[in-house]
C-alpha cells in the first residue's frame, strides 16, 4: 500500500498531473470518474494568492467527490509561499504539492518552477520553511536538474525528505530539455533505489500506453505513475491502466459514442464552471484530443472551436455519431 503521510493511494497509485489550463474541475471530475487516484489542480502563483487574484483563487476550488486531492502551488519568495500555503490550507485539501518542475519561461526565468533548480540551497530552504507553516504533507513534483550538467535529483530527493516532504514526482527531463526527446527514467529509479530514501516516489513523463505505464513499473520500481498528456482528451487512460494491471490486457477503446457523451459531459461542466463564453472558448484545446484519429473530421472541428453557444455546440456533438460511426 502506498501511502502519502497517512493518505492511503493503493498498491500502484496513477497520479493526474497538474496541468496548467487543463486540470481544471471539470477535467478532474472525469479523470477522477475513470480511475485517477490523486489529482492535483493546476498550478497556483504564490503572489497570485496572496494579492487575492480572482483568477488565482479560483483554482483553489474542489469538490469533495476529488479526494484525495493536492493543491499545487509556486514562487520563488518564501514569504509568499509561506502565506500562500496558509491559505490553501484553509481551502481544506489533503495534500499540498510545491512545482519545482514548470520549465516555461516566464515562470523558469523568475527563479520560480524549474528555475530553482539553479538554486538547490534555495529550494531546500524554500521547502522547510513550507513545511513549517502547514499541517497539510507536503509533496513535491520537479524534474531531473536545470541541463545535462546539473541531474542532482538524487541528492536532491534526499534533502527534500530530510526536511519533511512526504514524496516527490519526477518529470524524467531537465528544464532545458522542456518536453522534447525522451524522458529518462534511469534517474528516477537511482533515487527510488536510494536506500537513504524512504517517501513514495512517482515517475512522470511519455507515459502514454498502458503497456508502457506496467513496463515502467517493473522496470524502473517507482511507487506509482503520474499521467499528463495522454489523458487529454482521454481521461479513460487510468482505467485503461489498471486493467492492463489486471488482465495483461488492454481493454477496446471507447466508442464514438462514449468519445461524444464524455465531450458533452466536459463541455456542460465547463459551462457551468466558468459560465458559457469561457466555458465554450476553454473547451476548444480539448475537441481535437477527444476525437483524434477520425478521418475528415476537420470540418466538425472547425465547427466547434468556432461556435458560441452551448445549444449549438450540443446540437454538432449530436451529430457526430451518425455522420463518422462508419469511418470509426
């Protein structure tokens, strides 16, 4: 049983990866519905919270339906990180999770995300000092070194836990690598094999088929997988991986009609959640990952990046079905 402080996740937890302008409630909802395990939201600015930004506060909000579930937060003042962890205590989650990993400029470039990793004095001091003002586990998710020349993360892992994370998420890159090539997982079961280490460690990075989630694990030993990409428009991939667990087999994709009602049931949320003008224009990243892989499908797609109104949008997922079900 793998367990975060006294949070108990299962045998082999599949961990959802905060994703900025992704993992928002709605997406939650269905990857929570489809076998995640933990959740986070997406990633919170310190100085967002502290200043009382609508848009920062706002991603505080869960239901309870999503526990267990971790609010991510980052900055590079410990102050800020410090105030901002008091106040995602009093939003009540079970987790509180620090991105060291965010290698996007304007985050890396300011010395918060990836960008502490030039600092790790820093970000261990950083560290304590959260842990010090909350009751909350503290976890940690981050990446393999700034470049080629600094995969520290072992020692790195070490520190984090001597004071007091309760486990860390591995990205298997380094900033400078941002998301291309192939994630190397070889560091992450160097610190998993630590024998200094003693908190679950979760891999994260081209985890994209369920083979490839089970090869990972016996492979590489690591507590768990934290899943980004491939469940963007298919939040059934967590299902899809305990049953390959399970059975050693891969269970049929969902149907066309399944792909529709899940899109319906996303968009509705959505709606609800942000109200119709945000809610459809924040849906639009999600359709071409929903109906991937459907031939001249771009003109329905067109359609619906392009469309204003819930009803009409409704009325086009409708359609769907009957006009692709052969071409499926």
């Amino acid at each position: 049983m793998v367990k975060i402080d006294n949070i108990e996740l299962g045998d082999f937890p599949l961990l959802l990866a905060p994703m900025e302008d992704v993992s928002d409630p709605p997406f939650r909802a269905l990857c929570k519905k489809y076998g995640a395990d933990l959740m986070f939201t997406e990633f919170i600015s310190s100085e967002g919270l502290i200043r009382d930004a609508a848009s920062s506060v706002q991603k505080l909000d869960f239901f309870e339906y999503e526990r267990p579930l971790g609010i991510q937060i980052f900055g590079n003042e410990i102050s800020s990180m410090r105030k901002s962890a008091e106040i995602c205590e009093a939003a009540g989650p079970d987790i509180l999770d620090i991105n060291y990993g965010c290698p996007v400029k304007k985050v890396a470039c300011k010395g918060s995300g990836a960008g502490i990793l030039q600092d790790i004095p820093k970000m261990v001091r950083l560290t304590a000092e959260i842990v010090k003002s909350t009751n909350l586990p503290v976890t940690v998710k981050t990446r393999l070194g700034w470049d080629e020349n600094t995969k520290y993360i072992v020692e790195v892992a070490e520190r984090l836990q001597d004071v007091g994370i309760k486990a860390i998420s591995i990205h298997g890159r380094t900033r400078k690598q941002m998301y291309k090539g192939e994630a190397d997982w070889s560091l992450i079961a160097d610190t998993k094999n630590n024998p200094r280490l003693h908190i679950p460690v979760f891999g994260n990075g081209d985890i994209n088929t369920p083979q490839k989630a089970v090869e990972y694990k016996n492979k590489y030993g690591v507590d768990g997988v934290m899943i980004g990409r491939a469940s963007i428009g298919n939040p059934w991939f967590f299902n899809e991986v305990k049953h390959y667990i399970k059975t050693g087999t891969v269970p049929p994709p969902a149907s066309l009609q399944e792909r529709v009602d899940v899109t319906k049931e996303h968009l509705n949320f959505s709606v609800e959640w942000k109200g119709e003008k945000l809610g459809i224009v924040e849906m639009r990243r999600h359709y071409t990952n929903y109906f991937k892989g459907i031939e001249n499908f771009k003109p329905v797609r067109t359609q619906l990046v392009s469309l204003e109104t819930h009803e009409e949008l409704l009325e086009v997922l409708d359609g769907i079905v009957g006009q692709f079900e052969e071409v499926v």
